[in-house]
C-alpha cells in the first residue's frame, strides 16, 4: 500500500516543514560529528590512538560516503518517478545493496591484513576489520532513506537522521570513555549503524512488504549510480585521503632510517592525531556551505533546461559571491590565530597541529568552491567534467602530499608539509573547475569583489595573529575580533551592502 507523503495536505507549507526538519538534522549531524572529534583526543590516551581512529575513519569513509550518496540519490529517483512501485524498487535496491554492501564489506576484511602492511602499521588490521561491518549496513540504509526521500516523507527521514547522530555520538563517545582504545570507539560506530539500520527497516516495513509495482531493468540503475559513484569516490578522495599519504610517507621514512616498525607505526599514528585535530577545524567552512550545492544543481538544471542563461549566470554569480565571502569570515579569523583554535579544544600537545589549520583552511575554501563550480557543470549535464578535474585534484594531493613530506624528513614537519600538499591538490581543482564555469556560464566572480575579499580576509587574519590568543578566552577574542575586521572592511569598501542585509530577511 502507498502511505501519503508529507506535501499531500499540507502544500507547500507541509514540503516546507519537512525541508526545515531536514536541514535541522544536516546541522545536527555537523554538531555532533564535530563534538565526537573534539571528545576523542581527551578520552583517548594519547594522539597516537587517536590517530589509529581517526586514519581508520577516513579510509573508510572515502568508499562509505560514496556508497550513500549514490544509493539515496538513485532510490530517491526512481521511487520518486513511480511511488506505486516503491515496494518492489525498494526490495530491488535493498537486494541491490546486499550484493554491493556484503562484497565491499567482504573486500575491506580481507584485505585489511595487506592494508595495514600497505600502510606500515599493524595495528591498523583490527579496526578496519570492525569498520567493514559500517559498510554493509550503510548500503542498506542508504536505500532504506532514499526510500524515505522519493516519497517525500522529509521528516521521517530527518528524524531518522537525527537518531542515527546521536546513537552515533553516543556509540563512539562512549566506547572510547569506557575502554580508551580506538577499537572501542570504532565497535561503538559499528553499533551504531546497524541500529539505526534495524530501525530504518521497522519504520518502512509497510513499503518494504508492500505487493505494488515492478522493479527496474538493472541496467537503469547502474546507468544513474555509476556517474555518481566516479564524482564521489574523487570528491572524498581529494578531502580524506591525505591522512593515509601522511601515514604511509612517514612510514616509509621511518623503516628507511632503520627505525622498528612498531615505533615507526606509533609515531606516524600521533602526527596522524595532530594533522586529523587540525583538519577537524579546517573543515567547519566546508560543512557549513555545503548545504548551498543542494540549492544550486536543481535552480541550475531548471535554467538550462529552459534555456535561460541570464538566470543560469545570475544564480551561479550569486552562489559563488555568497560562498566567498561566508568562507574566508570563517577562515581568515582562524589563519591568523591557529594555534589559539586549537588550544580552545584540544590538549597543548595538539598545538603541533596549528601550522596545518592555517594552510589547510585556505585549501578548504578552494575546495568548497570547486564543489560549487562542479555542482554548476554537472546541473548543465557535465558531471564527467566535473568528475575528471576531481581525479586531477585527487592525483595532485597523492603527489605532491608525498613528495613535500618525504622533503620534510618526518617529524613535526611533515604535518604542514601535508597540508600544503592537499591545499595545492584543491587550489589546482578549484582553478581548473572554474575555468570551466567561465566558459560555460561566462560568470565567476567580479574582479572587485575578489579584490574586496581579499584586503578584508588579510585585515580580518592580522588583526587575529597580533591580538593575544595564548588562552582560550584571549583566543575566543582574538577570533571575534578578527571576525568583526573582516566584516567591517566589507562594509567600507561597499562590498557588503543594506540589498544583502535585506536579502537575508527576504522570506
């Protein structure tokens, strides 16, 4: 049988309350994965456990982020098209994601004895092996949602949403606060993700044994899935995978000074600890735009498809004004007092992190623009441009994070060498990205307000880096204060004007 969806009865009013519900979630996930980062360091006994979590999690991550995207997007789109048939497409995608989910599942287990040989760390075997368990049942609730989203039932899934981050945060907190270890941390996400996937199945069982419709030719779905699947995997690899470059370099290093390869691994997991304490702020700007992409891709497809450019060009001039300069309010402040970010956190021994955050953030703001311009092309029916300037990105943080940390020579040193490895990876998509913009759309940013951007972002880093941040209060100031800099330079030179506050209230 077919359950009415949230926007029947309640128009507009009812698809705009679930839209809210959703977005409340969205942020709710940011919060709570920021505060799960920001909890480890001090549950966990030392940056090296730490690092054995956290360089676990972004491998896995980069092929478990994908899988989800993908598969809700496809079920969200086929069972949109014919919401009679969602019992069948639903089976069929969970039938779908039993083979995919089991063989990555399978895959990652057997292979995380050579992983953890690749990586030079032995310790690395267990917890992949537990994380394999997070990409089975991920594959299945990622269709279960997607289930959830085609029928428009936005407030089922963001309450779902916002169960999963909080038995998430509850699961990892708590295992790492009872037993210190990494593997607890890890079994806690494990637990997590198949609860909420029991769940997800109880709440859709009147679909899931519904008797409507007919599944599709399986070909439709890898037609769809599979371009996702390419844009995906680079994406996350450009934004996770330097971590495994920083560790597996340091490695390398390690043995070929002679060292054992125990304190090999256990050195390179706490600089690993350091850089991923960094990179937990450098990313705050990046989650926080993010949102923004959702918005853009449907307004852009809708213009091209009827043939307006002037509002194709106007909406993406738009997008990228906003992102800049909401951006560099968030990073400029932070370039200029790194080291004062991460002692409002984190332990002093984090503070080896500081030089990472203030290159790191700069390559994020790239990188979140890049995300935009890529959103624009695939919303003009390029996704495998947008997809082949992602694997350059990826290829340039392989690169040259490897080659600027083996120049390092290890040590402290190797973290900022890392950084600026991955910034020049997104710098490098981002400029080639939006040289495609230009050409297709002719609109990118005006000169002026690059100009504008830039003398306040500097002013507003200044006024951070000279203002005492030796404290957290005195860094908590020294942000703000930064922060209003910024803004106010804006203000002077007619960048930021009374139509952007009026827009802002505009319903």
């Amino acid at each position: 049988m077919t359950q009415p969806d949230e926007s029947k009865g309640g128009g507009v009013a009812g698809a705009g309350r679930g839209a809210l519900a959703i977005l409340a979630a969205k942020i709710w996930f940011v919060l709570s994965s920021f505060a799960i980062q920001i909890a480890l360091p001090h549950l966990l006994p030392d940056a090296a456990e730490f690092g054995l979590y956290r360089g676990t999690m972004s491998l896995v991550s980069v092929v478990n982020n994908v899988m989800i995207v993908a598969t809700l997007q496809a079920v969200s789109k086929h069972v949109s098209e014919d919401e009679r048939s969602a019992p069948a497409l639903l089976r069929q995608a969970l039938r779908i994601q039993l083979v995919t989910g089991g063989l990555l599942a399978g895959v990652l287990f057997v292979a995380a004895s050579p992983l953890s040989r690749f990586f030079v760390d032995a310790e690395l075997e267990g917890p992949l092996r537990i994380a394999s368990a997070v990409l089975f049942f991920n594959a299945l609730y990622g269709a279960l949602v997607g289930a959830l989203n085609g029928r428009r039932r936005f407030r089922a899934q963001a309450g779902l949403d916002a169960t999963f981050s909080t038995l998430r945060t509850l699961a990892i907190v708590g295992g790492a606060a009872l037993f210190g270890s990494a593997y607890a941390a890890l079994g806690g996400w494990a637990a997590a993700v198949a609860a909420i996937t029991m769940i997800a199945l109880v709440l859709l069982r009147g679909v899931l044994f519904g008797a409507e419709g007919e599944p599709l030719p399986l070909r439709r779905w890898i037609h769809f899935m599979a371009p996702l699947w390419l844009y995906q995997v680079f994406l996350n690899g450009m934004l996770l995978l330097d971590v495994q470059v920083l560790k597996k370099a340091l490695g390398e290093l390690g043995l070929a000074q002679g060292l054992a390869e125990d304190v090999v691994a256990k050195a390179a997991s706490a600089q690993v600890g350091y850089y991923g304490a960094a990179q937990t702020f450098a990313l705050v700007p990046y989650q926080l735009i993010l949102a923004l992409t959702f918005i853009v891709f449907p307004m852009i497809s809708r213009a091209i498809a009827a043939g307006d450019a002037d509002a194709a060009r106007a909406t993406l001039r738009g997008a990228m004004r906003v992102s800049l300069l909401a951006l560099l309010a968030i990073a400029a402040p932070v370039v200029g007092a790194a080291d004062g970010v991460m002692r409002i956190a984190y332990r002093e021994e984090y503070l080896v992190g500081a030089p990472a955050l203030a290159i790191l953030i700069v390559g994020v703001v790239m990188f979140t623009l890049f995300v935009i311009c890529a959103t624009a092309l695939s919303g003009a029916g390029r996704p495998g441009l947008a997809a082949g300037i992602a694997a350059v990105g990826v290829a340039v943080v392989l690169v040259a994070g490897t080659l600027l940390v083996r120049a390092s020579g290890g040590g402290e040193a190797a973290i900022p060498a890392m950084a600026l490895g991955t910034s020049l990876g997104m710098g490098l998509a981002f400029a080639l990205a939006g040289v495609a913009v230009w050409f297709r759309f002719r609109a990118l940013f005006a000169p002026l307000t690059l100009l504008r951007a830039a003398l306040a972002a500097c002013l507003g880093a200044a006024t951070a880096h000279w203002l005492p941040h030796g404290t957290r209060f005195t860094a908590l100031a020294a942000l703000a204060a930064g922060f209003v800099v910024y803004v106010t330079v804006l203000v002077a030179t007619r960048e930021l004007r009374r139509a952007d506050l009026a827009a802002l209230r505009r319903p």
